[in-house]
C-alpha cells in the first residue's frame, strides 16, 4: 500500500514498526529528530490516520518558597530539637525568640504529637531526637518528584505538608505516547535517497536520476493562512452606508463634544430630564462653550419656557443658559442631525449619520459605554410616517433581516414615535432596534423648518450581534484574533 508521506513520517513509521507504544521522549532519541519535527511529523500522521496519540497527564511535586528554606535551614521542629539537645531543655520564651510564632506554636505541636518533647512548668523537655519523616521526604522533593512515584505513607505526609503555607507546589505535566495504527502497521515503506525539488543543477548533470522524487499528497488538510480584513463592525458600517446611498441618502458628520444646547435643548429635552444628569451623561470637567445656539438661543428658551409659537405650552420652567453651554460627550448622532437642519433649512433632503456617541451606563451583555448609532432624516412636503415604516423596512431588508414591526412607543423629541421591531429566529423573539417618528414642532419650528421630518436612530453593535450570532455585545470588542480570523466575509 503506497501513501504519499514525508521522509520524516517514513523515520517515524519505522522507528514504531514493531513496538507497540512510545514516549515522545523515547521517540525522539530512536529517530534523532528535534522535537519539532518530530511534534510536526506525528501531527501529519494522525491527521492520515496512520497513528493514534494518547496524552497522560502526571503531577510533579516541589518545594515552594518555605520549602525550599526548610531543606536548607532545616524544619522548625527540627531547629527546636537542636537547641533543646545543647542542655536537654529551655524555657518557652527563650526558644521561640528565633522563630514567627504561628511557626513556632505549630512546630512546637508537631514534636509534642510524636512524644518528642514535652512542656511543663513553661519549660520544653526533650525526650528522644528523632529522624522526622517529613525531613526525608522533603530531601526527595528537592528535585521534584511525580506524585505517582510516592508510596502510601509518603502521600500521607505530603497531605500534612501541603497545610503549611508556601511550602509545596503542585505541577501538571503531559506526557505523550504514540504507537501506529492498524493502517500504519500495514504501510509498505523503506527509507530511500529522495528530493523533494529539483534544481538546476541535478537536471544538467543528471544526477537526478539517481534520486527517488517525492510523491506530494495534495488532497492533505493545510494551515490556514490569515489574512487581513477589516473588523466585523466597520464591514456592517459600510454595508449600511452603502444601503443608504443606494437609496438616495447624502451622509453627514459632526464632532464627537458638542454643547448641551445641540445635544439637548434643541431637541426638546427638558434641562432637568433624567437623560441629562452626570449618572447617564459624561460631561467635561471646567470646559463649556460660550454662547452656544447663537441666534436660536432665545426662541429656544421661549420654547422651553411656554412653547413661543410652536403651539406647545412648553415645559413650564426657567431655562438657564448656563446649562445649555455645559460641553458633553454626545449621547446620540441627533446633535450632528439638528445642526444640519438648523444650518441648511432644507425642505427637501435625505441625510444620514453612523458615528459613534457615549452613554454613562454599566457595562453589560447587551449596553457599552461607547458604541455606534445608524440615524437618519427625511424632509419632505408630503412625507409620513407610513413613508418611515416603508422605508425602515426596506433598509432592513437590505442587511438581511426579513420579518419587521413597530410598535408605538415614546421618545421626547418624536411625535408620534415607534420602535422598529425584527425577529430573530435563533432566540424565538423580538429584538428592538431603532426608535423612530416625526420631530415635534418644538423641535423643527424653531429652526424654520415647517415640512415634515421623519427621523430614526438606533445601535450598530446590535445588528453587528444578529448577524453574527453574538448573545454578548463585549464580544465586538474583546480583539480575539481566533474569532476575528474565523469571521465568515460573506453571510
């Protein structure tokens, strides 16, 4: 039976013809092979089931830090022993001056336990000098011996040493054996002169000829080789920009700090809501901005205050514009999105955003203090929210995901407001993903915008975790390169 094998695998197949196991160790002295080829050919084997691998674990014993001090120095219960053998006995307290006195109360109980001393009277009186087991056994593991070397009585004393602090350390070590299979054994191979290349030189002379060429085994498995690609996240950020380009979006940006006036205030959200207190929003110490909102800073504050002439009746409080300078790290891609609108006054436009924003919250399976936001807005003269549940739904469709719904739902600046809504089979529920609606007039009026503006915004990494079958979104950012490399490109 011919195999395409390797001079190495050849080496190690006759080394184990006849024998029935090996060591890795006994392996490698008969063929006289490093350890590396050696590891490389057996792994060849086993992958041709040419030979069978059995792994047996062995636990090493050593001394550790005291331990080592011990065999040196000597065991306290040995040092008592001496000092009594100067006069046969001494004081307690002239004795324990030399040792801690955990140390010294404990060794003191061991002597007394195997009647080698007696105390009376505050006096320690030798009776006999003795060898001590635990002495000899602790000379044997100077060295370092396997557990299984030990016999009954020495694992006994072994357990009583364990109990002293640092004294003993247990290891693990492996041990491999190897042996052929019933296919190795029946292999028919003989170590001949053989090249596994020609050259330029043994085609002109010809000496190839006296060369045996070695067959390749091409349908062998080979390792894999990883190549660089971008991280799961930026692939989905660039599949959702090119879905929103596809359907006629413009995308837009803006900076990571922004003055509360943009990130709050100008969308309607009260100075006092939860959303803006230190608990949920990181805010940068001794630093705000001066003036924020311009122009807008006063119908912002009439809005809050009474509603101006949005039709609302406002908040009914004192707006302070103090609060709107304070500088934060934005908690959504709105703040980008109302500056925009505030800027251009578009009345027809397609925008969207995918940047990253900053929550203050504890970090869980499903919730990062930092992550990514898809956000995007349409204006138009007759645009609806029926027009937001198409088009959301049509975007889903896009990345894959084929059952969607809304729900109604509650958000400060969207009036009505949904939660869009896809099912995920694997977990047999609904996971929400974006929240969406219409801007307020409070929100839009201010700003001269009098058409409709649908507007939505929800989290990458949750779309990142559908479509990669992920239950904890730290996972994303974990940087393990094993995941990483194994990360399908087409899904």
């Amino acid at each position: 039976m011919k195999r395409a094998l390797h001079s190495l695998e050849k080496r190690v197949i006759l080394t184990l013809k006849g024998k029935e196991e090996l060591s890795l160790e006994d392996l490698r002295k008969e063929t006289n092979l490093s350890l590396d080829h050696l590891r490389r050919a057996i792994e060849w084997l086993r992958l041709k089931g040419l030979l069978s691998i059995r792994r047996e674990v062995f636990i090493k014993v050593k001394l550790d830090e005291k331990g080592l001090k011990a065999h040196f120095e000597g065991l306290p219960e040995r040092i008592i022993i001496e000092r009594l053998k100067e006069k046969g006995k001494a004081s307690l307290k002239e004795i324990s001056k030399e040792f801690d006195r955990d140390e010294f109360s404990a060794g003191l109980g061991r002597l007394k336990d195997k009647e080698i001393i007696k105390v009376d009277k505050g006096e320690v009186i030798l009776l006999r000098d003795s060898v001590l087991e635990e002495e000899v056994l602790i000379s044997k593991l100077y060295h370092g011996r396997y557990l299984q070397e030990l016999n009954e009585r020495e694992k006994k004393i072994l357990m009583e040493l364990k109990k002293r602090p640092s004294f003993i350390k247990e290891e693990e070590e492996a041990k491999i054996y190897v042996k052929l299979t019933e296919e190795g054994k029946r292999i028919d191979i003989s170590l001949e002169r053989e090249i596994d290349r020609l050259n330029p030189e043994l085609l002109i002379t010809g000496k190839w000829r006296e060369y045996s060429l070695r067959a390749y085994d091409v349908e062998a498995p080979v390792s894999l080789a990883p190549m660089g690609k971008k991280h799961p996240i930026q692939r989905v950020i660039d599949e959702v920009r090119e879905i929103f380009i596809s359907m006629g979006f413009e995308e837009i940006e803006g900076p990571l700090v922004q003055p509360s006036f943009w990130n709050f205030d100008a969308l309607f959200i009260p100075q006092d809501h939860p959303a803006r207190e230190l608990q949920d929003t990181f805010y940068l110490s001794n630093l705000e901005s001066k003036n924020s909102g311009g122009d807008y800073r006063e119908i912002i504050a009439k809005v809050h205050e009474n509603g101006a002439f949005t039709g609302s009746k406002g908040w009914g409080y004192k707006w302070k514009g103090s609060e709107a300078d304070k500088l934060v790290l934005r908690t959504h891609t709105t703040a980008v999105t109302i500056n925009y609108l505030a800027k251009y006054k578009p009345h027809n436009t397609k925008i969207f955003s995918v940047g990253r924003v900053f929550r203050n919250e504890k970090v869980t399976y499903k919730n990062l203090v930092e992550f990514h936001q898809i956000e995007g807005i349409v204006v138009g003269k007759d645009v609806s929210l029926r027009d937001l549940m198409g088009l959301l739904k049509e975007f889903y469709f896009k990345l894959g995901l084929k059952e969607v719904k809304f729900w109604p739902s509650f958000f400060p600046y969207t009036e009505p407001s949904l939660q869009s809504v896809v099912y995920y089979g694997k977990l047999n529920r609904w996971i929400e993903l974006c929240g969406m609606g219409i801007f307020r007039p409070e929100v839009t009026l201010p700003f001269g915008i009098k058409e409709p503006v649908l507007a939505w915004g929800g989290g990458l990494e949750r779309l990142v975790m559908l479509k990669h079958d992920i239950q904890d979104v730290r996972e994303l950012y974990k940087n393990d390169l094993n995941w990483l490399r194994k990360v399908r490109l087409c899904l």
